[in-house]
C-alpha cells in the first residue's frame, strides 16, 4: 500500500472552504483522493473508480486528534502515488 498527505493550517474558515472547493474541483488533476476536514468533521474521498461511494461522510467527534474541534483549523489532504511522484508544476498540471 501507499500513503502520503500534506497537512494544510488555514487562518480563517472561509480560506479553508475556498481552498476545499478548489481542491475538489481539481482532484483529477492533481490525484487528490481525500479530503479531511477536521474542524467540520468530514471527509471527502473521491472514489474515481465507485463515483457512487464518493463524496463527504461524516465522521465521529475525537478531541485528542482534533477531528470535530473548533480549533482545528487544518485540511489533511492524501494523493495518489502517481500524483506524488509527479514532478510537474501544479499550474502545468491543471492546463
């Protein structure tokens, strides 16, 4: 199996919806295949292969990883291997 995220803090919730959407909106591309958000306690996943399966489900409240709390402000964002070994440019990516 594979794994690799980036874990990304935001200032204010209304960057981390906009950077969300723009997320979803180019997780083709970019090989995003789930989304965390810990202060909304959800998760996003793609399902590329079951599009059925897809889309946020809720998760359950866990203060001690901060998932479901007010003060974490953060997106843990995993790709796919190929994704992670791509070398291009994000903007050359999304062309």
């Amino acid at each position: 199996s594979f794994g690799a995220a980036w874990d990304w803090r935001y200032a204010t919730r209304r960057e981390g919806q906009a950077a969300i959407r723009w997320l979803i909106k180019n997780s083709q591309e970019l090989g995003i295949q789930a989304i965390h958000d810990y202060y909304a306690c959800t998760i996003w996943r793609s399902h590329r292969d079951a599009p059925e399966q897809g889309g946020w489900k809720a998760q359950p409240a866990e203060p001690t990883t901060g998932m479901g709390q007010a003060w974490a402000k953060w997106l843990h964002i995993e790709t796919t291997k190929s994704s992670w070994g791509n070398a291009k440019r994000i903007e050359d990516r999304l062309v």
